[in-house]
C-alpha cells in the first residue's frame, strides 16, 4: 500500500473548489468554467497595491472598492461582493457593489464558516456546526438566511447545488459519514447515496441527464492509499443511486489525482506521493472509467491535466509534460496525435460563446490555442501563472509582465487584446458575469 497523507489532500481540494473543475485542476487557481455561452459583460475583480478594484471586462470605469483588501474565496453577485476571512472557519464578509464609499460588513456574523458559494440567486454555506444554510445572495440583510441541512459533516465539508439539489457529507444518526443528497431549499426527506465521504466538491460531476459522484468508502483511513473509491451515478432530477464499481473500487491515489471529462472519470494507476505530498507519476498510466463501470486504458502515461473538447475529442497534458488529443468512441482510444509543444503544465477549454469553443495549452513559455489542423497560435503575454478565466465571461485576463504588470484581456484565439487598467495587478480575485 502507498501512503497517502489524505488530510493533507483533502484541504487542498476544499480550497480549489472554485476552481477549473479538471484534472488541470490540481494545479492553480482558476476560475470555475461552465458549458454555457460567454458574454462580453462582466466585471474582472483585481488587487492592486493591497487595494481592490472593478473593471468592466470589455474595458471602462475603474471602480475602487476597498483598501487593505484580504480577504480570500471571492464570489460576486450584480449586488454584492463576498469573500471570507481566516483560514479554516472564517467569517463571511460582504461588500455593497451599489453604494458609494460601502463599507465591508459581516454577513451571518455569529457564524464560523467552512464552505460557501454561490449559485444562481442563492448563496449556500455551511458553519462550523455542520449546518448548511441558504439565503438570496442579493439580500438586504441575513433575515433571510434559512436552515437547510442540520447534520453535515465538517471534516469533509465541500458540497455542490446541482438541478434542484444539494450533494453533500451527512453524519447518519450522528456518528458515520454518509454522502447524501437534498432538496436545496431543504424540504424533504435527506436522499442517503452511499456509507463514506465525497472528498471534495470537484468530485460530483453533473452532465445531461445524470449527476456522478466519487464516494471514498473508507474516509477514515488518513495515512495510506486504498481501493477505496466508488463511482456513483444519480438521475439528474434525483432518484436511486447506482454504484458503478462496487466489486473494483479505485485506488484513492489514483483517483485523487484524476478527473472529469464529460463521459468518462480518468485517474492515474499507480501513482504514488513523495515526503511532499506531491504525485509521482513516473510508473503510473491513466485509465478511464465510464458510467457503466467499464475500464479501458487512457494513455501510457499519466494525465495531469484533461478537457473535454467534444463529439469524442479529448485534450490532455500527459506527465511527461506533452500535449496530446485522443479521439474515443464506444469505450476505446481510437488515435492519440501529439501537440507540438514541450514542457506543458495545463490545458482549458474555453466556450466563450462559440459552439466548438477554443482549447488552450499552457507551458512553460506560455499559452497556446489549439488549430483545428493541431497546429498552436501563441497567446502573447498569457501565461498559467499570471491569468484567470471564467467561461460565463468571455476572454482571459491577465497581467501583462511586458506593461507594467498591467490588466488585459485577450481573446481565446489569441487576435485581439484590451488594457484594462493602469496600476500593476497584484492578483486577480474573480471575474464575475454580472
């Protein structure tokens, strides 16, 4: 057995719950990407000198917002801006997007917070106590804020809002760790899927007509790495769970250091950790898992970044750091064409309001779009590091480090840039649709 330090794991997914739901993942601070069109609106929130700004994302009015801005795991509603403070459990902040000089005031402010987001026009978060509360995120005040879940689990606490229901960790008669499932307004009885734990919020996977759950089966077990992980599927507007490996469960290594394409959960055989607790790829290759259960081998070597390009098409980032796309139908890889392009760490893809959608490659010495002929159009400037994205809004936004470390936004195809700003960008905090 390998050990695998799975406290440590565990924290590092519940801080990137918001971020590119991929194996790509796993390695920056992204933004959360979703399969529908992008608009030219928005607005790109940025630090800049420890002092926090808007910009609309096709360029205007710079508004300041704060002064010694810190606070960490933003989401913008058209209303307001929220973000917690601490490291653990925190509190929830909030900040008038409306007002002029608004001041930050708390939001549930006898409150610890583990977990927060936001989700159409609720925003959801869970306290220290394991309840899971809901309340218009553009309320005037936390009059509002509802009780929906009353026995959540903190020791696992990332959870998702999917079509009328939340998925979650539930303590079962107060003692065992059940994934679980709700109505998001909390009526209802609690939908029991399977005894064990989700391990983060990246690892429930919604698609047409069905939503994907990894469950660990022995979430308990901190040190070493076990067959442990079962794949469940649900019908999208609720209903019986299905346990695709029950008799084969997944390796937690392996499957901790994998993810999603739209049909399939790839994941890494035979990875291990080092002192660091980080993934060593070198004797292990990435298989595949469909709904039905059935396995098939990926690549012959591990995947450390994966997108979905569609009608069959996969783009992946292999461990030896080349770029590849491979074409799979019924089950099988069918070819595998390499990318030319060495040292790659990531790759995206960006809908941006277009129906094939645009996918980036990112190495080392930058960003790159993907041709339809695979050949690659350099996106100059735009690097993993110093970019950020959401697929509601369209472009990337980016500090340019040959402009003063200013804010731009470029195109996904790479032929067009806009300068968003005249003051050096410290970070960029989230980029927002409304």
């Amino acid at each position: 057995m390998n050990r695998m330090p799975r406290v440590v794991k565990r924290v590092l997914f519940t801080l990137l719950a918001g971020v590119l739901v991929s194996i790509g993942a796993l390695g920056g601070g992204k933004l959360t990407p979703t399969a529908s069109a992008a608009s030219e609106n928005g607005y790109v929130f940025y630090t800049s000198e420890d002092t926090l700004y808007r910009v609309p994302a096709a360029g205007g009015t710079i508004q300041k917002l704060a002064e010694n801005f810190e606070g960490t795991d933003v989401e913008a509603t058209d209303k307001y801006l929220y973000f917690l403070t601490g490291d653990s459990s925190s509190q929830l902040q909030r900040l008038s997007l409306t007002e002029a000089d608004p001041l930050i005031n708390s939001f549930a402010a006898t409150k610890n917070i583990v977990f927060y987001l936001v989700e159409g026009d609720f925003l959801y978060f869970m306290d220290s106590t394991g309840k899971i509360y809901r309340s218009l995120a553009n309320a005037a005040d936390d009059s509002q804020i509802k009780q929906i879940v009353s026995n959540a689990d903190i020791e696992f606490p990332g959870f998702s809002v999917v079509n009328g229901r939340i998925y979650y960790n539930a303590l079962k008669d107060g003692a065992n760790t059940w994934a679980a499932s709700k109505s998001r307004d909390g009526s209802g009885n609690v939908q029991w899927i399977a005894k064990g734990a989700i391990p983060s919020s990246r690892f429930i996977h919604p698609s047409n007509n069905t939503v994907s759950v990894m469950v660990d089966t022995k979430p308990e077990e901190t040190y070493y790495s076990l067959s442990c992980m079962v794949l469940y599927t649900l019908p999208i507007n609720g209903g019986n769970a299905k346990a695709v490996n029950v008799n084969s469960p997944l390796d937690a290594n392996a499957t901790l250091s994998g993810g999603w394409s739209n049909d399939y959960f790839v994941y890494n055989k035979g990875v291990t950790v080092d002192d660091d607790d980080n993934f060593i790829y070198s004797k292990s290759k990435a298989y595949a898992i469909d709904k039905a259960g059935k396995v098939f081998q990926f690549s012959q070597t591990s995947v450390i970044s994966l997108s979905d390009m569609g009608g069959g098409k996969l783009a992946y980032v292999g461990s030896n750091g080349k770029g590849y796309v491979s074409t799979v139908v019924n089950g099988k890889v069918t070819s595998t064409k390499p990318v030319e392009l060495s040292n790659v760490k990531h790759v995206a893809k960006f809908k941006n309001g277009t129906a094939s959608g645009q996918t980036v490659f990112f190495a080392t010495k930058g960003a790159y779009a993907l041709n339809a002929n695979l050949t690659l159009t350099k996106l100059n400037g735009v690097d993993w590091d110093n970019s950020a994205f959401n697929e509601k809004v369209a472009g990337i936004y980016y500090w340019n480090t040959e402009d003063n470390d200013n804010l731009y936004r470029m195109s996904t195809d790479g032929k067009s840039k806009i300068k968003l700003s005249e003051t050096t960008v410290d970070s960029i905090e989230t980029i927002s649709p409304r």
